[in-house]
C-alpha cells in the first residue's frame, strides 16, 4: 500500500492523457537510430514529387512508444516500415495538450485512426497519408482542436518539423535545387542565343 502511495506520488497526471515522471519526461525518447519518435508525426521524401515540390511527402504519425503508423497504400497502414523509407523529419508534438481522458488517448487515437484507414483506398490528392495523420489528431483532439487537415499538417510540418540528421536535409531538397538549376541553366543558354 505504501509502495503504491509512494508510486502515485512520483507521477503528475497532466488532463488526464499522460503520466509524466519525478525527471518531467514524458514515455520513450527520440531515438532516429531505431526511428523511434514517441509522440512525434514523422515525414520522409517521395522520389520525384518530393524533388519537384520539397514540401510535399509522406506523412506517419507514431504511438507513445514511438512505434510510426502510416496509411502506406489502399486498405493498407503499416507500422514500423514507412512506405519511402526511415524518417527525415520529426515534429514532436506535446501529449498534455491531447484533450481526451485516460491514459493512453495518445495510443487510442492512432490505433483508431488506423483501424478507420485499413478500409479505404489511398488518393493521392484527397485521402492519404497526410489524413490518416489528422484524423489521429482529430480523435484525441489534440490542441482543442478537431479542424486538422492535410494542408494545415503540410505548413506545421514545414514550419515546426526538425531534421533527424543534415543527411536527411540534403535528401529533401538536393534534388529540388538540381533540378532548378538544370531548368536555369537551360533557359539562360536558349535566351543567350
């Protein structure tokens, strides 16, 4: 009894989505060695459209133990094995701001997320990855907020995403910047004439 007394004064409940420790961390830490990125919404570049459009990619979310869930193709999310390879790309976001009760909400809504997505067919344009992403964000409500979409998951991605290493920067936008150049230099030597 006093163990356990003791065990729940130690831990600090934050609206009841996540169980924080004496140190103040929060479940698993980032490891993009393993890519674990625990409550984290992890990007990675898609070969040609990434190179012609850097901000567009694919999109995974990832559980409290870091495990990355990603709506990969039709009827298919997979886990632990993003459909273009390891991450590049993290946004770590804060599991207190998860609006639902319980302790694991965070997992729940992903879990759910995915479940809903192993029953639809992937569109590039309208249901894809990116929405997989925000309806997780959407079920645990997370910020207060249940408008997450694919374009508003675009610019925070774009804005608060932080590279895993600087190979990781060169692989999303190298290719752009070759390709610009190429076109540059095309059109200066047809204008040069």
């Amino acid at each position: 009894m006093e163990e356990e007394e003791a065990a729940e004064g130690k831990m600090k409940q934050f609206h009841g989505a996540v169980a924080v420790g004496v140190g103040g961390s929060l479940g698993a830490a980032l490891d993009p060695e393993r890519s674990r990125f625990p409550y984290c919404v992890v990007w990675t570049p898609i070969p040609v459209l990434t190179w012609l459009f850097p901000i567009i990619g694919h999109m995974g979310i990832c559980t409290s133990a870091g495990v990355i869930r990603d709506f990969a193709g039709p009827y298919y999310v997979s886990e632990d094995n993003m459909a273009f390879g390891k991450p590049v790309k993290y946004w770590k976001l804060d599991p207190n701001k998860v609006y639902s009760c319980g302790p694991s909400a965070w997992d729940t809504a992903v879990n759910d997320a995915s479940e809903e997505y192993k029953h639809r067919m992937h569109n590039l344009c309208c249901d894809n990855c990116h929405s997989h992403v925000a309806l997780a964000l959407n079920l645990m409500r997370y910020d207060n907020s249940t408008s997450w979409n694919m374009i508003k998951l675009c610019f925070c991605s774009l804005l608060y995403g932080k590279y895993v290493s600087i190979g990781g920067f060169v692989k999303t936008w190298l290719p752009f910047f070759l390709f610009l150049g190429i076109i540059l230099i095309v059109i200066l030597t047809v204008h040069l004439r």
